[in-house]
C-alpha cells in the first residue's frame, strides 16, 4: 500500500447567503438525514460525509459549501486506489452530476445565477517510510478524474501544474515537507462541468497539515480557489454557446454591424443615395442595442480586473508555483480580452455617438428649411389672398382708368389686372423674405 487516509474534499461555490438550496439539493441526493433542514451542518459522521457551508470572512459575496468524503468502514484500505474510485462511484450513483447541472439554473430574485462552480481534491498520504515516485505519481494522476467519469479537457496529458504545500500561522509561512498540490484540469462549462480538479500529496506525519491547507472556511487554498472559480463562472458565462452562440461572439458580431453601418454618416463608404431618416432610426435602434450589452460586458470587465487584484495576495500565500502562475495567467487573460473589448466596443460606440449626432443635426436643419419654406409659402398666399380683397374690380377699373385704357370697365381687363397685381406683390413678398434669410 503506497498511500493512506485517501478521501474527497469539494468545495461548492456561490452567492453569499443564496447556498443553502445547492446544500440542500446535495445532502438530499446522499441521503442526509437534516438534507431538508437550514442547519449549517448537514453531516453524517458514521457514514463519513461532511457536509456544511461557510461564510468566508475576506469574501464577503461568497458562500462555500463544503463536502468531505472518506472510507468509512475502518477495516477496508485506506489506499486511495481503493477509496477514490469507490467515492468516484458513490458521486455517480447519487446522481450528483444531474443535481449540479440543475443547480446551475438556480437564480435569484434578481435573475444572477447562484452556483459558480466547485472543486475536487483527491488527497491522501502517502504510507509511512514511502517515497513519492514517478510511478506513484502516474498512477494517483489515472485515477483523479472528474467524479461524473466525464473525460478531462486533456486526457491524453492533465495540466499537471503544481506547488510545494505550505501551512500559515498568523503571519508565519511555513513548507509542508512532501506536500504537493497539482492542478488537473479546469471548468469548462455550467452545472457538473464546472469541476475543478487537484490532486493532494503529503507524507502521513504531515496529513493533519494536509487536511488544514485544504478543508475548511480558513484553508489556505479556499480563497485562491473560490476567486479563480469566479473568474471561470463570468468567463464561461459570456464565452459558451446560448444555445446557439455565445455573448461574446453575438457581442461582437451586433459591434461590428453598428461599426459597417457608421460610415455612410461619417463619409466613408458613401452609398449610392444619401442616408434617409429610417437609416438613422436603424443606426439608433443598433446602437442602442450595443450600449445595453455594453453595460453587462462593463461589469464583468470590472469584476474580472477586481479578480486579478484579489489573486495576488492569496496567490502569495498559498504559495508561487506552475499551479498559481497558470491560474494567475487565466484570470490575466479573460481580463485582458475584456480589456481590449472595451478599448474597441468604446471607439465605435463613440463614432456612433458622432454619427448620430451629425446626422440629427442635419435632419433638424432640413426640417426646419422645410418648415421656413412652408411658412413663406404660406406668407406669401396670405399676402395674395389680401391683395386680391383690397384690389377689387372697382379698384381694378379705377388703375387701368388712371393708366389711360378704354377698357376700364371691361370686367376680363379688371380681373387681368387683379392677377398681375397679386403676382407682382407675390414676388416683391417672396424676394423680400429671401434677402431676409440669407441676410439672416
């Protein structure tokens, strides 16, 4: 037997003060006698399942569930080739994976989702006197697997990334002999997907030490872990397919649209006609539609460089090692693509924001020459109208009289000039108001 005190430690992570239906959903599936109570302690210590959930106190949006699974029987091996498959199998059994995956859908009252993720350790010690080789390691690296038997995001070669264990005593740091911590694979998904697998080696006058590191509200790994855990939950959240793509890529798609549609109104790519009112209605209606996804994308841009800045200091504590270092790198990465995002997403947002402006501003202009154009139209009939009342016919007859026409009382002559007159008046009105305006 290489190796002892082999078990299961799994951390469920969610909203602060919103877990106790994920705790509940699984003290159910594993028969859990107060599995329907509020308690904080579901365990069931002769069956060695602990179960209880946390409040970290330097997180204050989070709640833990915790979950620790070992052999319970004392006259059955301890060797984690015998214990991890068996729990590997009473996961499955339970019909955890389903549970997960319906806990992934859990919301509350302001539709956020409850349910991050969670992590499997496979821990043990290895037996007294044994060495930890490289065909130990091999074999314990075949076995830790996702508990639901899915494959891992590469089976062919797990992540493998690793770091010397280290215990913390108040301020004081201090190396567990032996100890190891590997990473495994990562989440790739929602629900039962959402697994993040390690693998835990400590000699067995260090497995007290081990189980501290790892298990409990005050575990050294637990806060590194919970604000990756967060930094995957709002990556996955916005990158995978729902159903049929992802935030992300529709995100980007409905920026590119609004970005093809600003140029008209800037210059470039001229159309064929000038753009009409409906275009601009359309190039708002985008950009609105850009700006409301750009609020969510803003949030979590936000959150994610706060996970960056949090990692740090525990990332030093848990201690600097290629485990830490690719952990620290993700969280980097899907800060920085939201980084960039944002750089582009505001420049094209801006240059709609101009384009709408320019364009309204012209359309204004337009209405509003339409409307002086109307107005002096409008002027001018009236101008005619009282023309045509003051100079009657008598009137009429009366000027041609004055003209010297015989035809003074030819009523075809009075209405003839009744017409030039109100013609002439016309023009002199409308010139007079085009002088104005352009004056003006």
């Amino acid at each position: 037997m290489t190796t002892t005190k082999a078990g299961l430690i799994i951390n469920f992570y969610g909203r602060r003060d919103e877990m106790l239906p994920v705790q509940q959903k699984i003290g159910q599936a594993l028969g859990l006698p107060n599995a329907s109570t509020h308690n904080i302690d579901m365990s069931d210590e002769a069956r060695k399942i602990f179960l209880y959930r946390s409040d970290p106190p330097s997180a204050e949006d989070a709640t833990v569930v915790h979950l620790a699974l070992s052999e319970p029987s004392p006259t059955v091996s301890q060797d984690a080739p015998t214990v991890w498959p068996k729990l590997c199998q009473l996961w499955k059994t339970h019909d955890l994976p389903r549970i997960l995956d319906e806990c992934a859908t859990l919301k509350n009252s302001k539709h956020e989702e409850i349910f991050w993720g969670y992590s499997v350790i496979f821990q043990a010690a290895l037996a007294s006197g044994q060495r930890l080789t490289e065909a130990i390691r091999s074999q314990l690296f075949k076995l830790a697997r996702r508990p639901d038997h899915t494959e891992l995001a590469n089976p062919a070669e797990p992540l493998a990334y690793t770091i010397p264990l280290m215990t913390v005593a108040g301020k004081q740091t201090s190396a567990i002999e032996g100890g190891c911590l590997w990473l495994i694979d990562t989440p790739h998904g929602h629900g039962a997907a959402s697994a993040t697998i390690y693998l835990a080696l400590a000699p067995l006058k260090e497995e007290n030490a081990l189980v501290s590191v790892l298990h409990g509200a005050r575990a050294n790994l637990l806060m590194p872990d919970l604000i990756a855990h967060k930094s995957y939950f709002l990556r996955l959240h916005y990158s995978l397919p729902q159903p049929t793509e992802s935030l992300l890529t529709l995100y980007k798609t409905r920026i590119k649209e609004l970005q093809d549609n600003i140029g008209p109104f800037l210059g470039f790519n001229p159309p064929l006609s000038p753009p009409l009112p409906k275009d601009l209605a359309k190039l708002k209606f985008q950009y609105a539609q850009v700006l409301y996804v750009a609020s969510l994308f803003e949030q979590w841009r936000f959150s994610l460089s706060e996970q960056v800045e949090n990692y740090s200091p525990w990332r030093n504590q848990l201690g600097i090692g290629t485990l830490t270092d690719f952990q620290f790198q993700q969280i980097k990465i899907a800060s920085q693509e939201l980084e960039l995002l944002f750089a582009h997403e505001k420049q094209v947002l801006q240059s709609a924001q101009t384009a709408i402006t320019m364009e309204q501003v012209e359309l204004n202009q337009q209405q509003e020459e339409r409307g002086q154009r109307v107005e002096r139209w409008l002027t001018i009939a009236g101008v005619a109208l009282a023309i045509s009342q003051i100079v009657d016919a008598t009137a009429a007859g009366a000027i041609l009289g004055w003209l010297g026409s015989a035809s003074s009382d030819d009523r075809l002559w009075q209405l003839g000039m009744q017409f030039v007159i109100t013609i002439t008046t016309m023009i002199i009105v409308g010139l007079a108001q085009h002088w104005y305006h352009r004056k003006n």
